[in-house]
C-alpha cells in the first residue's frame, strides 16, 4: 500500500534533490583510509576506511558528503571514470581462485580474475599478466573483475622492470620497425664539399655505436681558432613526412634508459649507415667558425656547409681525459696530427671556458651514478662518474656550434626551434631580490628579469654562496623550454642557442638541419612547411614522458640493488635534496639512491615539526634543524615493495 503513496515519493525526491554530491579522485593512503580531490580546489575530502574497499587509488567518482561525528565525509556512490583498464600486474593463485595485483602505488586490491585452463596450469604466484578490468564495485559489480589478455612473462624474467615501466606509458621496447632501403642514399651527395683530407676525430664513450659529431681544429696567424663541427647527416637521407619521418617524429627522441636504449631511427642507419665511424667516408653538416685568443666567438665568420668527411681516429673519453691528466695512462694519440689535435682542442676549451666564466654562465659539475649489468640483466654494481676534461672539450665545442646555428637561423628566417629559458620564476622576483640581497647581491626588481643582471647574480653567487644557495637558487629558476621564435637562454647565459649536433637522437636537431640547409641552399621561404609540420607540446610531452619513464625505472632498479644487497640496517652518508610536506628527500652519495625520511622518523610530535618548501628548510620548535644540501648520515629503515619507496631515518 506504501508504494503508490504519494506523499512517500515526494519526500524521496526532496531527499535525492537536496542530497549534497562532489566529484573527484580517490586519493589512497598507506593507512587504510583516503581522500577525495576535487578538480580545481585543493582542499581534499575524507574518506573513511570502511568505504574504500568500494574504489580504486586514481578513480573518478561521485560521492555524497555527510557529516559524520562532527566532521565532513565522501562517500563513494558512483563511478565515473575507471583509473584502471588495461594494466600490467602479477598473479596470486590461492587454491582454484585466481587473482591479479596491479603494479601501481597505493594499489594494493587482489582483482579476481578468468583464466582458461590451459593458462592456468602455466601460470604461478608472480608471474606478469596483462589484463582489463571489466567489473567494479561501483559500478554494480560485487567484486573488481579482471579479463586477462595475455601472457607477459614468468616472475624469474630480469626484464621486467622494463617491460612493465615502458607498458606503463605505452612506449614500445623495440627500436622502430620499418623497410630501410630507400634510407640508405645520400640524396645530396652532388653539393657536398670533399673534406675528406682533414683530419677530423670523433670522441665518446668507447661502447658509443651512434656518433653524430666529429671535430677539426687549427689556428692561423691571428692566433686564432678555426673549428670545424661535423655532424651527420640523416636529412639527406630521410625526407620529410616519409614514412620513417613521421616515425622519428612520434618517437622525437632516442630514449637512453639504464641497460637499454630505445633509438629514434633504426640502428642500422643510426648505428651504420648515420654514425661517423673512422675511415669512412660520411655525409655531414659543418660548422666553420672563428673564436679569437680571448675564446670570444666571432659572429661574422660563422659558415654553415654540406661536405663528406672522413674520421681518422676514434677516440674514448676515458683514454684522452688519462692521457691529458697526465694520470698514469699507458694510452697515447695514434699519430703526431691526431696529439695535435688534442692539443689545440684542449687549449680551445681552456680559452672558452675562461670566457663564458666571465661572459656568460657554466655548468655545475654534479655526479653521475650508472647501474652495471651482465648479460642477463642483474645489477652487479653502480657507478659513480663525474665528467672529467675529455667531455668538457667536446661539450665546450658544441656549444659553440649551438650559439652558432641559433644566430644562423635568427639572422636569416627568425625561426628554427630554439631552446630557452626565462631564469628567475616571475611570481618570485620580489622575494628572489630579498633573498640575494642577504648575500651582497642588489637587483631591482625591473631589471631581474634580464639575462645580464641573472648571469652577473650567478656568477657572483658561484664564487661567494655556499651549497644552500645554490639548491635555493636552482628552485627559484623556472624550467627550461622550446620556442619557435629566437629568445635568450639565461641557464647558459647566452642570448640565442639551437641545438642541431644531435639528429640521429633528437629529432628537433633534423628540423633544424633541414631548417639551415634550406638557407644555404637559398631555399628559406620553404621554412615555414619544414616548422607547420611539428608542434612543440607532442616534444615537450615525449621529453617529460621520457624523464618520468627513467626515473620510475631508476627507483625500481634501486629498490632491487638495496634488496640484493642487504642495504635494509646499513649506515649511508647522504645529501639533503628537497624537502616535502612531511619529510625530507636524500641522495646517497655512494650510489645516488634518493630515499624518503617521513616525519614520524625526524621527530616525535608532529605539532612541532615545520617543513618549509620555499625555503628548503626543516624547523623543530622554531629552529632550523636541517635545510637542503646539509650532509646527513642515513640509516635505512625499508624498503616498500609496492611504491619501490626507501625509506631511512637521520642520524644524529
């Protein structure tokens, strides 16, 4: 009899309209309970315990509010959008029940899943599985249900964190798969210059297969130095929007990840045909330009040419930074032209380096770490390399290349893809100029926003501020980018730069070839079809794609080293990096493993621990007690299986 009651549906309906409803992410913790974030607002919405078993970590949902013993609360009612669908993760056989873990932090949920028989019996506990998630609790679902589609590979397969890293942001293993053939001819052989009687030399690393750059050198009666920059030429063999054209263009960049990389263009023309062995002749772009006895480099002599060179001698890194260290090295240049070409190359890059010292800005030299594997992919070791004077002489030449072609292509279209950044972030100008003020360095803030006054600030800081200021400095700077039109870089200190030294690797560096080619050629008004063909969001979106992909696999790569190893109780001297909401990050600089130091391991009441971000400083009860760059010893707590995290605590 109640059910056609109408005055019941009418109160149900007022009930429904007035019932308060918010959709956002689900927000997981390590501690059962979890919040909602709503889009475009930062305050987050509890979410109790005892509903979160209806969701998974990254969902889009809908949820009621209430008010719950005095305090506001989501609960979950509907599914919008599914974080999981097609996902990487492991198998738990328990009993004739099969279930799948996905392998994403804070994902913890074992997903009932289907196999067929055949399958089952191949499968075990920890074996890799794709799957698709085709039922969930809010969506009228019982239980999270997982469809498996295939078969990834058996839990003892050393692979897996790359496979699973790379799935995880849809990026092939493979290098590119693609009929060469019509790659491998020079179609502008006909306007190169023969400077094949030049003794050009190559240095890299000495398993390098992909060698795009090669360097002569001399100096006239002025004292000057004249260098040429050869770099290879895959534009004269790959025409735009051909088919590996566009592939190059998907990929952007060839992605150099620890025990693997991933080559833009297949490695038979980036590693054979492209690559500027020794003794052979190759198809290049050069760069001929003058930098006077003072290492200023002189702007009118800049000239861009095809030629076909010939490598006489390819040199490593390692042997000629032992051999111009004098450091017991048993190595010595193959021949009297090849030392001298060492010789003048070395004394060019002193004569440069004193310049951009003075005129400009340097790099700060920090410490690279490189994992050691087998064959079979086990992590046997971790290297800790800084660079040494072989690799500054190289880099100091290609930078003078890059200035270069940026000017090139400035003076000629005032276009190209030029790479930029804006120095200082200017919603800090103010307080940048308070905080420099501190240490002797007056700016107004007009005028901190132009290239000069940021080199001048740094070049100052270089000298006179310790490790802390440089940490804070580097904070307050913005990201670097990619602009079409010419704008200064304040990093490097230098008005205009355009890398072009790397186009087997990066395919802004062939636009930019084919961007001077067409100049030289007296072809410029073609440059606008070379440059509506690339948008700088799809690079900039490989480049973070690719930076994000490296780390995630670093820190798994880490957590297996620190397992093996035994590190879990072990003593570490570490460097203070960045400091988060509740805790502080560490590098060790044994073996560059950054770990976590939450709160509850800095201080025992919560209330009177501060973790200053802008700052980089950790306060107890008002006073600093670490800040960033401050060296720490560490001790290692655990190490969480699921996010890969380390976590350690601080040493007093």
């Amino acid at each position: 009899m109640f059910q056609n009651n109408q005055l019941l549906k009418k109160l149900k309906k007022n009930f429904q309209k007035n019932k308060k409803t918010v959709q956002g992410i689900v927000k997981k913790t390590n501690y059962g309970f979890g919040f909602l974030k709503k889009k475009k607002i930062y305050r987050k919405l509890f979410i109790p315990s005892i509903y979160m078993n209806r969701v998974i970590n990254g969902d889009l949902i809908l949820a009621e509010l209430k008010i719950e013993k005095g305090r506001e609360i989501a609960i979950p009612i509907k599914l919008i959008k599914s974080f999981l669908k097609k996902f990487i993760g492991t198998i738990k056989k328990i009993g004739n029940k099969k279930y799948v873990i996905p392998v994403y932090p804070y994902i913890q949920e074992m997903i009932i899943c289907n196999f067929d028989s055949e399958i089952f019996n191949r499968v075990n506990t920890g074996d890799w599985i794709e799957s698709e998630l085709v039922g969930h609790k809010l969506s009228g679902s019982n239980f999270f249900y997982a469809k498996i589609l295939k078969f990834i590979s058996k839990k003892t397969n050393n692979n897996i964190p790359w496979i699973v890293t790379l799935y995880r942001y849809q990026i092939e293993c493979q290098e590119p798969k693609i009929n060469i053939s019509k790659y491998i001819t020079d179609q502008e052989e006909k306007d190169r210059k023969d400077l094949t009687n030049l003794n050009f030399i190559t240095i890299d690393n000495s398993n390098t297969k992909d060698i795009d750059d090669a360097i002569f050198i001399k100096k006239n009666i002025l004292k000057e130095f004249i260098i040429y920059i050869a770099i290879s030429d895959p534009t004269a063999y790959i025409k735009q929007n051909s088919e590996l054209d566009i592939l190059a263009y998907k990929k952007s960049f060839t992605n150099y990840l620890p025990g693997l990389d991933i080559p833009m263009i297949p490695r038979e023309l980036s590693e054979k045909i492209y690559s500027i062995h020794p003794n052979k002749n190759k198809s290049t772009l050069v760069c001929k330009v003058k930098i006077d006895k003072n290492g200023f480099l002189i702007k009118k002599s800049i000239n861009f040419f095809l030629a076909t060179i010939q490598s006489k001698y390819k040199l490593s890194y390692e042997k000629v930074s032992n051999w111009i260290e004098n450091n017991n090295s048993n190595w010595n240049p193959k021949n009297i032209e090849t030392e001298r070409q060492l010789n003048l190359l070395f004394e060019f890059f002193k004569k440069r380096f004193l310049w951009r010292k003075y005129h400009s800005l340097i790099f700060q030299d920090r410490y690279e770490y490189k994992f050691i594997f087998d064959k079979e992919k086990n992590i046997i070791g971790i290297d800790k390399e800084i660079r040494r004077i072989a690799h500054r002489m190289v880099e100091e030449a290609m930078i003078v290349a890059n200035i270069a072609s940026a000017i090139f292509l400035s003076k000629n279209i005032k276009k190209g893809i030029y790479n930029v950044h804006s120095g200082f972030n200017s919603y800090s100008f103010k307080k940048i100029s308070r905080f420099l003020e501190n240490y002797g360095v007056k700016l107004s803030i007009k005028n901190i926003g132009s290239i000069d006054n940021f080199s001048e600030a740094r070049r100052f800081l270089n000298i006179y501020s310790d490790s802390y200021i440089h940490f804070r400095m580097k904070k307050l700077q913005s990201f670097g980018n990619i602009s079409l039109i010419p704008e200064p870089h304040f990093a490097l200190g230098v008005q205009l730069y355009s890398t072009w030294t790397s186009p087997i690797r990066k395919y802004t560096d062939m636009i930019n070839h084919r961007l001077i080619k067409l100049i030289i050629k007296k072809k410029s008004h073609l440059c606008n079809d070379v440059l509506k063909k690339i948008t700088i969001s799809h690079i900039l979106e490989v480049k973070n794609k690719n930076r994000l992909i490296e780390k995630e696999l670093k820190k798994w790569l880490y957590f297996i080293f620190i397992k093996n190893n035994n590190f879990v109780n072990k003593i570490f001297l570490g460097e203070i990096t960045d400091i988060y909401k509740n805790g502080i990050q560490v590098q060790l600089k044994k073996i560059g493993c950054y770990v976590l130091v939450p709160f509850y391991l800095i201080h025992y009441n919560k209330e009177e621990i501060y973790f200053n971000q802008i700052l980089g400083i950790v306060l107890i009860n008002g006073k600093v007690k670490y800040r960033v760059s401050d060296i720490v010893k560490i001790f290692i707590r655990d190490i969480n299986e699921n996010t890969k995290i380390v976590v350690a605590e601080i040493l007093n």
